[in-house]
C-alpha cells in the first residue's frame, strides 16, 4: 500500500468562480511531462515554484521513453511524484466494440501498474482519456464509462491515487461525468487562451467566465487539477523544447 500524504487546500468560490483572494496564496504548481520535452531538470522546476510533477509511464502499452530519468529527477529534488497513462482501449482500431474494450482497459491498467512499480509515486497516477488525430471512439457514453471506471478500480485497489484525466469538452460529451465524479476525482484540461503562452502567474487559478469554465465551475468539487495551458515557458521549469503543460492544483 502506498501512502499518500496531500496538502489540503480547501478552495472556495465567488458567485463568476472566482478563488477567494486570501485562498489564492495557497494555490500550488504541478507541471506534466514526457518524452516530448526531451529532457528535465527537476531542481530548476522546484526553484520556480513547482511542487508535483506528473511524469507519462507510457502510451497504450510502450513506456515512455523517460519514465526513469525524469522521475527520478523529480525525486531526488524533493518534488511530489505522479503518473499518468495514455490509453487507447477506447480507440475503434484498437477495441472493435464494447466487450473488447472493458478488456483492454483492464490490460492497460494491469501494464500501467507494473511502471508505476519501478518509481515512488507520492500523488495521484492518471488515466489520460483523449483522441488522437486519426483516430475515432465506436463506444458510447455509458460505455466508456464503464471502461474507465474498470480501470480506475483496477489502480484504486492496486493502493494508489487514481484521477481521470480529460479535456472539457470530452469529459462533457463523451462520458458520464456525474457518475465518474461519485468516485473519482477529476483532472480537467481546458486552454481557455489558446495562442498565448502562459507561465503560472498570469492568471489565479480561477475558472474563467466562458462556457466551459462554467461548466468546469459545475464540477469544481471534483476537479483537483486545471491543465490551463500547453504553451511556452519549459525552459523556465527545466524541460526542453519550447511548449510546457502547466495545471493548477487544487489539493
């Protein structure tokens, strides 16, 4: 069993979202990262104000590439550790119909469990639910669901920390968020400036007034994490490339 120990932050919001003003001091930094950004400092991230670090084992069933390095990175500079999984069980050229994808969702989370045991993961370990170009779901909302939910339960009793990783649009259209939300927690990704490069500081962590902000403001008690932006600043955190995902944390 693994033992988690989470920073509380208990996040209250104005009528338009907004984060009270004496909570916003309280609002924490994490960064997600994989082999796109090629390398990583983890001492350099910590020095601008980072505290978790949520590293990409693998896609469907490849690890990546710098599992090891970056995780260790993040370790030996005292940065809390999580994981998160791109999974495929959902594509059609994947899964040919629901039965096959309950199956391979349970197989990828089995093979996402034997990565997570060669790091100290101290957060929570995502399930990464998303589209690729090119690619296409033949599983309705119901469906889909249950494929993440026998996925989820799969990394909950094998002793971690699981949360659903999705952008706001797929979450609002494409499961049933309200049921997934009675057990799991959320980590919710929505580019509200899109085109813009964004560092922590320019915004405060607080949903904007747009439709899916309010939509996300509809499910703040479950969101713990906001991926508000994949743009700019890497070097500033000791990633390479340029482009950088930057979340809120609300835990």
């Amino acid at each position: 069993m693994i033992l988690l120990i989470l920073f509380t932050v208990a996040f209250s919001f104005g009528h338009d979202g907004a984060l009270v003003n004496s909570e916003l001091n309280a609002l924490r930094y994490g960064i997600d990262i994989s082999s796109w950004q090629s390398t990583f400092d983890g001492s350099k991230a910590k020095a601008n104000g980072v505290k978790l670090v949520i590293c990409r084992a693998g896609h469907a069933l490849n690890k990546d590439k710098c599992w090891e390095a970056f995780t260790a990175s993040a370790l030996k500079n005292g940065l809390e550790l999580g994981a998160y999984h791109f999974a495929t069980f959902h594509f059609t050229d994947v899964s040919k119909d629901y039965t096959t994808a309950l199956a391979n969702a349970k197989n990828q989370a089995n093979w996402f469990l034997s990565i997570l045991k060669t790091a100290k993961i101290n957060s929570y370990v995502a399930l990464d639910f998303e589209m690729e170009n090119g690619h296409s779901m033949n599983l309705n909302a119901a469906q889909a669901t249950e494929c993440i939910l026998a996925y989820m339960n799969i990394i909950k009793n094998a002793g971690y920390k699981p949360i659903l990783y999705s952008g706001a649009s797929m979450l609002y259209s494409s499961v049933n968020v309200t049921k997934i939300m009675q057990q799991y927690p959320l980590w919710c990704a929505y580019y509200f400036k899109y085109g813009t490069a964004m560092d922590f500081p320019m915004w405060d962590g607080s949903f904007p007034n747009t439709t899916w902000g309010k939509r996300m403001q509809a499910w703040k008690s479950s969101i713990k994490m906001w991926q508000f932006t994949s743009e700019g600043y890497a070097k500033k955190y000791g990633c390479g490339g340029t482009n950088l995902d930057k979340d809120y944390l609300y835990f």
